[in-house]
C-alpha cells in the first residue's frame, strides 16, 4: 500500500490497544508472587509461596485432570460425528441436506447458559445426576456445530475429484475415507479438535450447573475465588495460562513439522 | 429408471443428527413445557398455567434485570466494535505483513487465561486498592478511590476486554479479504486515505460488523460469570436473574421461562439482522 | 468377443426441468480414440461422468466390453478417469498416487512400486516416484494423473478435459504425447474437450454435443469439410454461412439460390428443400477461375488483418452488398487496396447442409 499512515500514530494506537489487552494478564502474574496475603499493592518481595499452596491444593490439580479429560473426550466425539455428518452430506445430498445443515448448526444461535440448563432440567426429570459425564455431554453440544461448520466449509469441488478417484481407482467407502480423505483434510480436523478443545478447556457456566463434586478448572477456580481473593487465585491462573500457552505451542509446533512425515 | 448403487454415505450424518435432537433439541422442547409448570414446596407440578409469565412481567425487579441486560449487552457490543475497528483497520492496511502477524499473535495471547481468570483479574485491576486506583492516588490525581468495581461500568469493562480481542480477530480477518485491487483502483482514481476507508472499506466491511456485533450481543446478554464477578449485587442481569431461580429455589419452570425470553431476544435480534448474516456460508 | 469397447444406448440425464443428455446413443470401437466435443452445457462431461460411474443416468444403458454397468460403482469399473484438475493426492508421494489402484487391488508392494515406476517411464516422468505432488509443475502432474490411471491397464480412459489447465506450447506437446501414448497402449481412449483444434488434432472420431444431443460424429476432417449441421459448421471453425433454396437438383447436382448467388454444390435434395451452404474461408481463393472451379463474383477485399499463416480480411461481392465474405488468404498475397478481384472456390470446398439450424 502506498498510501500509508506514517509509523508514529500507528505505533502509539498499537501501544495503546495492547497495553489495554495486557493489563489484567500483567496484573495476573504479577501478583502471584506477592507474598504478602492480598493481590493488591503495593507488592512485597517475589514469592513462590502460594504457587506452592496452589499445586498442592489436591481439588484443584485434580480440577485440572478433569478438565482436561472432559475436553479430550468431548472434543474427540464433536470432532468425529462433524466429520462423518459433513463427509456423509458432501457425499450424497439428499433432499433435506439443507434442513440437516441448519439443525446441526442451530446451537451456535443459543446462549450456554440456555444449552446447560436445558440439559439439567433434563437429567433432572430423568432421574440422572450431575457428572462430568454430563458436562461433557454439554461440551459435545455447543462443540459439535463448530467441527461440522468448520470441516464442512473445507469440502469443495476439489476434494471431490480427488474422492472420485480414489473410488475410481478401487477404494471402498471405509478405504476412501481413512487413505484419503481424513489425511488430505486433517488440518481442519486437527484446527476443530483443537477449538473445541480450547472452548471446552474454558467453558464456565455448563461446567457449572452439570457438575456435583467432581468439576472442572473454571468452576474450581470459581470457587477458589468465593473462599477469598488470594494470590492463590492468581498462582493459579497463571499456572493455566502457561499450560496454555505451552500447549499451543506444541501443537503449532507439531503442525508446521507435519508436511515431512512419511505417509 | 436404473437402482442407484448402494452408498454408505447416507448414514454417516446420522449419530450427530441423533445427538442434536436428543442433547440440544429435546431439552429446548423440555424447557418450553417445564416454563408452564410449578415449582411448589411438595415438588414439581405440572399445573400447565402461564403463570410464571404473569409473575415475569409483575415482577419489577425481573423487568430490571431485563432490562439493564439489554442496555448492557447494547453498550458493549457498539464499545467492542468501535475500539475494535480502528485497530483491525490499522492492523490490515498500514502495518508491513510481518508485523501484522506479529501483533496479532501477541494480542490474542491474552485469550489463553482462562474466562472466569481474566475477569478475576479486572476486579484486582479496578478494586479500591488495586492497581488502577493505587496509581492514580500515587500520581496524586485523586484524592480518594474511584469506586469502580462492582458497577455496571465494571462489568462494561470486562466484557469490551473480552469483545475487543475478539472483534479484532473477526474484523481483521474480513478487512484482509478485501482485494487489494479495489483499493488500488480508488488510489489510483485520486481517493485520499480517509476516502478510501469510509466509502470503500466501511461500506465492504458491513457484514463483517453485522456478524461480529451479532455475536458480541448474543454471547454478552446470555453471560453468568463477568457481570457475576465484576457486577457484583448493586445490578441483576437476566442470565444472575435465572440463575438465583436455580440456586433460590430450584424454580426450573421460573427459570425456563426467563430462558425461553432470552432465547426469544437473541432470534428477535438474529430476525433484524439476517440479511446481513449468511450463516450458510459458515 | 465383439468390437465393441463401449456401448451407450438411449442415455439421458435430467436435473429436475434441466436436460443434460437427451436420448444418446453410440458405439466406440476397441483401441478408438474418441473426442467428446461441444462447448459449456452441450453435455459431454455429464456423459464422461456417465461412463465413469460418478453419475447414474435417468434412463438408457451403458455397456462397456459388452457387460452392462449402467449401475456399477466406479470401482468395478473397467474404466479409468483422468481428472481436469489431475485429483492427486496430496498427502502422497508421486509413487504412491501411481501405485494407489494396484494397492487397492492387494499388489503386493515391491510388485506394485515396479508397476508403478515402469508407468512413470512410459508417461516420461522416470524417477520422479520420490517428488511430492506440490513440487510438480502442472504438466508433470497431467503425466502422474495419465500415469496412475494407465497402471491399472484400464478397458477404457476416461479423460475430462485433462489438457485445459496448461499452457499453449505444452498443450500441443501433451497432444502428441497422448496420441502416441494410446497408440502404444492399444487401449480405448474417451477424451472430453471444448477445443476444436485439439479434438482434430488426435481424435479417430469426433463427436460433436450440443444441448445434450449428437450434432455430428464422424472422422476429423470430415465433420471439418462436410459438417452434417449448421452448428458443427460454425463450431469447427470459422465459415461462410449461407442460408438457401433448392431451385434444381440435376444428377447429383443442386443449384442453389443464396443471398450470395446462385451456388452449384453435390448433394441430392428435392426442389424447394431449405439448405445451408458451408464455405471455409481458406478454401476462397483469388484471381481467375481455372477449367473446373466455382466462380462466387468479384468483390473488393477490406479490413486485411496479418495472422501469421494467413491473412484475414472481408470481401464484399459486387452487387450483393449485404453479403460479406471472409477470406484466409494465403500469406503472399500481398497488399490489397480498393481494387476488385475475382473469387473463386473448388467444387469439393462447397459443403451442402441439410435441414433447418437447431
């Protein structure tokens, strides 16, 4: 572009929005190694002392595991019913492609909150508990349209060519599918396991209103917090957010070498 | 007519058909029943009256909650795009590539702490002895705190943080869509800078803004935890309205019903602007 | 065993209102090299992909090697589809696309590399089993694409326009090497293109759709110089069209009224019978008529364009203004200003059309 806006005003208005973007983060890590009893100024000495208090909260490292398992297992489920449903109606559409379409995106129209307590009122009346099981039933709810719109918008002319061709060439339904297609649309597939992930991993008020003992890390977290604003709070947070960060490093990582890995 | 070769196909979108119905579809069906009911001390009946609607629009403090949601969820959503705009519109058109991937990894690193973390930490940031009034006491620009935690203008805070990290993404992706060549042909014609932005770009960055703001105001008016943390009690909104019911007195049917009004509010609002939202092409 | 590589009979395909093919019949015969031509919308990839199994027709038969597959898969298929867009798979190796139909067909592996790299050799790509798809430039993915169909020693190829993405130079080398590829190979060869020049180039049989229906089928040079429609004539090449009425018809002879003139072509039709009379442009030549030639009138020649093998110019008959005749003149002939010169054309250039135009 040649008509650019010279670097200063740029620059500053860049400043600026990140400053804004950053300052609770900041304020997050800073505080956590606070070490005196509150999260505010002024800040005595660095501390790892409420780190230690954090990882050795049995509930909340234990919140952690379950989080984590809640977002694989949901994650995997909403990842493989959205392949198979935007493979299958790519494939053949039938008449009612269109409404199909439509019902398995709706969620996205929906509030959390409303998905959650739909569902609790539901197992209530049936008679089934809360569990992580349930929030991760939740999970695959509002996960589930995410993979299918995602993995679906990736299907064009052509990856149908190359279907064809595989068909032509003798591959079965099953042969076509696992040889060909799941490894040519594998980045989208990894990209919805990996949002789903994301959103699940963060996911507050289903987590909330699903659970009983057993939570997840937002919900633990939650309940950190109505104990009292503590650095412990803030120990914590920071832990996640490395994690975080950790991970999706790890998976960028694992994506950008993948192109080199023999078929 | 010829018999068409079996495929297996068809029966690949059943399970996340079957899963949608019974997860997502029957239990808004449920809600819509369960809103017609009772809850009374020997349990839940099923009276089939509309009586909780009455008692809704009876009620003033559950009108308010309404209410301050919409007016909320409306601040925010102009806020977020009004901050954000500037900045994708910055970011796509006067930042050298490199850098544009640069910044926007660095802004959406924040995303990474958890929801319920980050609107912890805005209370730290605004609380009477947290950072924000420690400094300016410290600069001497005032004499006393600023009471900004739980208030209205709190939980405004916490959203347009969430939102503006958000919008940036969505709205810098749509700008960057749009073909250099338009804006190369207005260049070229003798558009100034501004020219180009408010007759070329604003006008083709609408239904990015339609979507984005859609989004914002679906996602802010149905949120628990920021106007929960930050709010505080001074302010209901809808989504703490319905969950007092729940916590109260396990009033599912009260409940139902202010969700059914909520989800009739975001499809009033997805009914506005539809034209605008091509939801097929996601 | 018959002749016949593929039979089609009665095809049709409908799309809701949409017409695609409309009752198609034909037969290719053993190691044929057929071009499918027409332009956009004429049907002929609806009828590749008929043949191919991709698409099952509305009503009509398919046979290919005598045995009906009108409902067969793709897979069982004798057939082989070279796709317009190659449809490699990405995630593959050059060797591993190639060798893909052998896999499916439970070859065992060192057998099937073996197959697979003597299929590149032939396709001329030798010892580029190695490359990934991306490295390729377009005209070694075209050869991967033929290779990897022709490994699997299909009855029939299927090509859907496989040409059409490359550029002109390489185009006219991969015709060459196509015509010589199934010349060796001995197989039947099913090629779909819009392009005329290409059809002629390597076709046995053309065969010439429109709107889902047969205009003409028939070797090269004859749909060229005797096109059995108005649409054939103009879609072959460019030609001068005239519209008209059968006023005598004497042994073998008509002598036909058109606004150009009285026109003598062979052909027989009863007095009073519509017709078209088809002149190529290159076949007009200039100067006095010879013993045996067809005099068209003099006319003065405008617009001279140089088109390398010819130039291209307009003539105006003299006392027909509304007639313009357009004229390949060969490169010699010079310039040409205001002054009138003599037309003339053999006998066997004057092609005689039947019938009203579609």
């Amino acid at each position: 572009m040649t008509f650019r806006i010279s670097a200063i005003p740029v620059g500053l208005l860049i400043a600026a929005m990140l400053c804004f973007i950053y300052l609770p983060v900041v304020v997050l890590i800073l505080f956590s190694f606070q070490s005196g009893d509150l999260p505010v100024p002024p800040i005595d000495g660095p501390s790892l002392k409420w780190y230690v208090k954090a990882l050795s909260n049995d509930r909340l490292t234990g919140s952690l595991i379950n989080s984590i398992l809640v977002g694989a297992v949901s994650s995997a489920a909403a990842t493989v019913m959205g392949f198979l449903a935007a493979y299958g109606l790519f494939r053949r559409r039938p008449a009612s492609a269109d409404a199909i379409r439509v019902l398995l995106i709706s969620p996205i129209a929906v509030s959390y909150l409303i998905v959650g307590l739909g569902l609790m009122i539901v197992f209530n009346l049936a008679g089934i508990g809360r569990s992580l099981v349930a929030v991760g039933i939740g999970h695959v709810v509002i996960n589930l349209p995410l993979c299918f719109a995602i993995i679906y918008s990736q299907l064009g002319d052509h990856l149908r060519n190359i279907d064809n061709a595989a068909r032509d060439l003798g591959a079965g339904d099953f042969a076509t599918m696992s040889r060909i297609i799941v490894p040519v649309m594998l980045p989208s597939v990894i990209a919805s396991f990996c949002l789903s992930f994301t959103l699940s991993w963060d996911e507050f008020i289903i987590a909330l209103l699903l659970s009983r003992f057993e939570v997840t890390l937002p919900v633990m977290i939650f309940e950190l917090m109505r104990a009292g604003l503590t650095p412990e709070v803030n120990a914590a947070g920071t832990i996640i957010f490395c994690i975080s960060i950790i991970t999706a490093v790890v998976a960028a990582s694992l994506t950008i070498l993948r192109p080199e890995r023999k078929p | 007519m010829n018999r068409k070769p079996v495929d297996a196909a068809q029966w690949l979108a059943w399970p996340a058909i079957l899963y949608t119905l019974a997860f997502f579809v029957l239990p808004l069906a449920v809600m819509v029943c369960v809103s017609f009911w009772v809850r009374r001390s020997s349990g839940l009946e099923a009276d089939w009256t509309i009586d909780n609607y009455v008692k809704f629009f009876s009620r003033p403090y559950l009108i308010t909650a309404l209410l301050n949601s919409i007016e909320v969820t409306l601040i925010t959503t102009a806020l977020s795009v009004v901050l954000a705009y500037p900045f994708a519109y910055v970011l796509a058109f006067h930042v050298s590539p490199k850098w544009q991937k640069l910044v926007l990894l660095a802004a959406v690193l924040p995303f990474w702490t958890s929801y319920v973390v980050r609107s912890y930490s805005w209370l730290l940031v605004i609380s009477d002895n947290g950072i924000l009034n420690s400094f300016l006491l410290w600069t001497g620009l005032i004499a006393t705190p600023i009471k900004i935690a739980y208030t209205r203008a709190a939980t405004v805070l916490g959203f347009v943080h969430f939102f503006v990290l958000l919008l940036t993404l969505t709205l810098y992706a749509n700008l960057v869509q749009i073909s250099p060549s338009y804006l190369k042909a207005a260049e070229d014609l003798g558009a100034s800078r501004w020219s180009v932005l408010w007759r070329i770009i604003l006008p083709l960055s609408i239904p990015g803004i339609a979507v984005g703001a859609f989004l914002t105001f679906v996602i802010t008016i149905g949120d628990y935890i920021t106007p929960q943390i930050l709010g505080g009690n001074t302010e209901v909104l809808l989504p703490q309205a319905i969950m007092l019911q729940i916590v109260r007195s396990a009033n599912f049917p009260m409940a139902s019903m202010m969700s059914l009004l909520l989800m009739l509010l975001i499809l009033a609002v997805y009914g506005l602007f539809h034209r605008h939202l091509k939801m097929d092409r996601l | 065993m018959s002749d016949v590589a593929v039979e089609l009979r009665d095809v049709s395909k409908n799309y809701g209102g949409y017409v695609a093919l409309d009752r198609f019949s034909h037969s290719v015969r053993k190691g044929e090299f057929v071009v499918l031509l027409g332009p956009s919308g004429s049907g002929k990839t609806t009828l590749l992909s008929i043949l191919g199994g991709f698409t099952t027709p509305s009503t009509g038969t398919v046979l290919i090697g005598d045995r009906d597959v009108t409902a067969m898969l793709p897979a069982s298929r004798p057939t082989a589809t070279v796709f317009q867009d190659y449809a490699l798979f990405p995630h593959m190796t050059v060797r591993d696309n190639v060798a893909f139909g052998l896999a499916m067909r439970r070859i065992p592996k060192p057998h099937r590399f073996e197959l697979a790299a003597r299929a590149l050799a032939v396709v001329g790509l030798d010892g580029f089993g190695g490359r990934r798809i991306h490295q390729l430039s377009g005209g070694q993915r075209q050869r991967v694409a033929l290779a990897r169909a022709i490994v699997i020693e299909p009855e029939v190829l299927l090509l859907d326009e496989p040409l059409g993405a490359l550029d002109v130079k390489i185009r006219r080398q991969m015709q060459d090497e196509l015509l010589h590829l199934q010349r060796k190979l001995g197989s039947t060869f099913i090629h779909v293109t819009h392009d005329q020049e290409e059809a002629m180039s390597i076709a046995d049989t053309i065969v010439l759709l429109n709107h889902g229906r047969i205009e003409d089928v028939g070797a090269p040079e004859r749909i060229y110089q005797q096109p059995a429609s108005v649409f054939a004539a103009s879609f072959m090449g460019e030609t001068n069209l005239f519209e008209g009425k059968v006023t005598e018809s004497r042994g073998g002879e008509l002598v036909v009224e058109t606004p150009a003139g009285r026109i003598i072509a062979r052909g027989s039709a009863p007095p009073g019978a519509k017709v078209h009379i088809s002149i190529r442009p290159e076949n007009i030549r200039l100067g006095a008529q010879t013993e045996g030639t067809f005099g068209l009138g003099r006319a003065k020649l405008r617009d001279v364009i140089f088109q390398g093998t010819h130039r291209r110019c307009r003539a105006e008959l003299e006392g027909k203004d509304a007639v313009a005749l357009l004229l390949y003149l060969r490169p010699e002939a010079g310039e040409l200003g205001d002054v009138a010169s003599d037309l003339w054309v053999r006998p066997q250039d004057i092609a005689l059309i039947h019938g009203e135009p579609a």
